[in-house]
C-alpha cells in the first residue's frame, strides 16, 4: 500500500514475511537498496514511536521487526515514491537473492 502523506512524503505497509523477521541478511539488502535513493528515508513496525532510518544496518536489525509484523516506510525527496515502491516490493517478495 503507498499513500502520499503530503505533498513529497510517500508512505507504504508491507507485511515482513520473512520467516525469521527483520535479521542481519534482509537488513543489509533493505539498507543497500535504500541507499541507491535520493530520498530520506524511514521504516518502523507499525505502531512504533520511533522512526529508523532506512539506511543505517545496525538500526535496522535493532528494530528487531518479527515475522508477520507490519512494516512502515515513509520516504521524503525527490525519488520518495520510488523509493518506498521498491522498499515495500523487496519485504513482500521475501528480500529475493538477485536483489540488492
């Protein structure tokens, strides 16, 4: 699901499931195709308080997103939309192994 939230802020939910949740190997491809975009871009398990950012490896895995569990993203900038596609499709095909 993507909603544009305002005027350059494009949020999407996307069920994690991976069958051990958010660990070191999805984290790393989630934070590699990340950082390909312009956009700021952020992720949480749906009804947390804190946004992560989607580019840093260590905060990712720290969120600790167990299997079944929601996963937010919210991107801003000028790629935002793109970003936040790309992010929700790489977590609903179970961060495939030709990904990045």
């Amino acid at each position: 699901m993507l909603d544009r939230a305002d005027g350059q802020t494009f949020i999407g939910n996307v069920r994690l499931v991976h069958a051990v949740g958010m660990h070191a190997r999805p984290a790393v491809k989630l934070t590699k195709l990340a950082k390909k975009f312009e956009a700021q871009i952020f992720v949480r398990v749906a009804g947390a308080a804190e946004w992560i950012n989607a580019k840093s490896v260590a905060k990712i895995m720290a969120m600790r997103a167990a299997h079944g569990s929601t996963i937010e993203i919210k991107a801003s900038g000028s790629d935002a939309e793109a970003a936040v596609a790309a992010l929700v499709d790489l977590i609903a095909t179970d961060f495939p192994d030709g990904a990045s």
